[in-house]
C-alpha cells in the first residue's frame, strides 16, 4: 500500500470529511421523508377521512405539518444560546416527539382494529368508522402523554437489588452501592431537578455511588452551572463516574475533568481498590462502548482497567452500555458484577421492543455471556420529557457475601 505524504494527507482529509457529509446529509434527508409521510398519515386519518367540519379539515392538517418543521427546528435550538423563545422550542419540540411516537402508535392500533370491524361488517359506516377512530386515538393519547410526563418529572423510584457475591468478606457484607445513570441534564433537566435526586441519593446513606453516563446533554460551558450538584453527593467508600456516548457527543475529556473538579472520581479504563473493616473491592470503570469511534485514545478496553487489579478481591465494573458484557466475556475478564445503563428501560412504550435490536438487555440484574449486568432504566430521560412505562430509577444494591 502506498504511504502518504504529508501534502497527500492533507488532499485526503477534506475528500474523507465531505464523503461524511454527504453520508449524513443522505440520511438525515431519509429520516425526515420517512418522518414526513408518517405525519401526512396522521393529518388523514385525524382530519381528512373523519371529513371534519370547517376549518379543521384544513386548520388540522396545517397544524401537524407544523409540529413535524418543529421537530428539526428544536433541535436547532437546542445549539444556540438559551432564551425564552429557543427553550419554549425546545419544549414544544421534544413534547411533539413523544406524543408523536404514542399517537402514531395509537392510530395504526385503531387501524387495524377498524378494519376487522369494517371486513366482519360489525361497522358498515365507513364515516362512521372514521371518526370513531379518529376520537378514540386522540382520546387514549391526551391522558398518556399527561401522565408520562408527570411520571418522567417526578421522583425517581428506589429500586433495591440484592446481589450475592463471591468472596465477598465480612466487612463489606451489606456494603451498598447506589446508582444513578442516564440523568442528562440538558434542555429540559437543570440543576434544580439534579439536586432532588442527589438529596435523594444522600439519604440512602450509600457506601458507594456510581454514575454510569449520559449525564449531560450540552457543552462543559452551557452546563457547568447545573451540574453543580454533584459536588454534594456523598458515599463513604468515594463516588465514581464512567462516561456514556452523550458525553462524547458535547466533548468527553471536558466532562471527564469537570467531573473530577466536583470531586467525583472518573474512570476511563482504569480502577480503584477501596476497602472497609479490612475487605477491599475493586471499583473499576471503561470509557463508553462506543467512545473510541469519536476518540480513538478513548477505546473502551475492559482489559486495561482491570490491569493489575488484586487476585480474590471481588470486582465491580461500571460501563455504561450493557453490551460491554461481551467485551468482558470475550477478553476472558474477571467481573463479579457490571453496572450499566443507557436503555432507560425503553423510556416510552412502545420502543422498549425495539431495544433489544442493540443492547442484549433492558433492564433489570441478568447474566449476559457468563457476566452478571445489572442495567438501570435511568434517572432522567433523553429527548420527550415523558416516560410511558419504564419510571425514573435510583438503584440500591445492597452487596451481600455468595453462599458457599
């Protein structure tokens, strides 16, 4: 193969960086076609075929061909200085986001239960038939959305886990290690919402905290204001952070050391041995999975931070994807326990089927190629302030020794 000159690499860039924009123009192009025949779907079914009465036959379809432009132009927003106009965008976009996906659900549900009752001729008014359907999607979506957005923006419920572990020595029987993932404090989440759940973690009295990524939606400069209340957090045996791929979205070496300056201990392929009444358990965190794609220095490797970890003490492994189990399997690394995120359960019915086209599991303690994964269903939420199913999370695992 023919090595490259200097002169020749810097020929090569702009062609490697066009050939990506291209690729991204393309596919952001498929997404909004895709996205735009979905909502024409929704204008017919709501306000053409019921044949509503002036001038919602007109008024409507024009109202759902502007909240689909919202979409992208909130997302827009979402990169410029917040004001009250950009963050009202915000808002209304990613509301519309997830009342999209519930009502668009609803409406292909009411679709096929229509056509089963218009081919046995239970309802032979084809208008008829049209507006009921058309009532009943708009009826089940109004209440979901109200109450997946209460859900999203209440209390993170405390889920508390049991987890047997072998070699697990008598100081550390009943050690807990609280966790808390997916906060991503961002458009919608400020720092007021982030020190209700830091209090909520301080008042489980946890021996160990760890923060298992996408904790941020924004730049270091944009958010280091509202993340100020993780300095408060406390645990007796530290408090430790491993980055998701949202960090890597808005600079991960930044977020790593802004972190760190609030006194959390990040760990990027590395670990760090603590020790109570004489047992000792090694704490150990990888970069995301996905990390090395955007920063080649910032490959995840399971293997480099259990390098030199003690020989029969047990392990605890953050990272953030539950996928990395199978890094851990394949490298043949010891892991008592992993504790990731990054699923949010699914967040909103119905894309919690969808999640396991990625991740091999949701949520909830499962064993993945031999390795136990504990996977969090997240504190905060990404995108849609809704949560439809899966609720905010605050995991207590409370370690105790493994019989025998």
């Amino acid at each position: 193969m023919a090595e490259l000159t200097p002169g020749m690499e810097q020929e090569a860039r702009p062609r490697v960086s066009l050939a990506l924009a291209l690729r991204w123009l393309m596919s952001l192009g498929g997404i909004l076609t895709l996205m735009g025949g979905l909502h024409a779907y929704l204008a017919v079914r709501l306000f053409v075929s019921p044949q509503l009465p002036a001038p919602w036959t007109s008024v409507g379809p024009l109202l759902v061909a502007l909240l689909f432009v919202l979409l992208p132009v909130g997302m827009a927003a979402s990169r410029r200085e917040p004001t009250f106009w950009t963050q009202a965008l915000q808002w209304t976009s990613y509301v519309w986001m997830g009342a999209f996906g519930i009502l668009l659900s609803a409406v292909v549900v009411t679709d096929l239960v229509g056509a089963v009752l218009s081919w046995t001729g239970v309802v032979p008014d084809a208008l008829a038939l049209a507006r009921g359907k058309a009532l009943v999607s708009v009826g089940v979506t109004v209440p979901a959305v109200v109450y997946a957005f209460i859900t999203a923006r209440g209390r993170a419920t405390v889920e508390r886990v049991t987890v047997p572990v072998a070699g697990l020595a008598p100081g550390l029987h009943g050690a807990k290690v609280v966790q808390i993932s997916d906060i991503h404090v961002g458009p919608t989440l400020d720092g007021r919402w982030l020190r209700r759940v830091v209090e909520q973690v301080n008042a489980l009295q946890p021996d160990v905290v760890a923060v298992t990524g996408d904790l941020v939606d924004g730049t270091v400069d944009a958010l280091r204001e509202e993340v100020k209340p993780l300095a408060e957090l406390r645990a007796s045996l530290g408090v430790f952070y491993v980055t998701g791929n949202h960090e890597y979205y808005h600079g991960g070496p930044a977020w790593a050391a802004e972190v760190a300056r609030l006194g959390l201990t990040p760990l990027q392929n590395e670990h760090r041995v603590v020790e109570r009444d004489g047992a000792r358990l090694t704490i150990a965190g990888v970069t995301d999975y996905d990390a090395g794609h955007i920063i080649p220095a910032h490959a995840s490797s399971p293997e480099r931070a259990l390098h030199g970890a003690p020989q029969g003490v047990p392990r605890l492994l953050l990272a953030h994807q539950p996928r990395t189990a199978l890094r851990v399997a394949k490298a043949g690394v010891m892991v008592d326990l992993q504790l990731s995120g990054h699923t949010h359960g699914g967040q909103m019915f119905p894309f919690m089927f969808f999640i396991k086209l990625q991740q091999p599991v949701v949520r909830g303690l499962a064993t993945i190629a031999g390795v136990r994964v504990y996977t969090h269903r997240g504190t905060g939420y990404w995108g849609p302030p809704l949560r439809l199913g899966p609720t905010p999370e605050i995991a207590e695992l409370t370690l105790v020794p493994a019989p025998g």
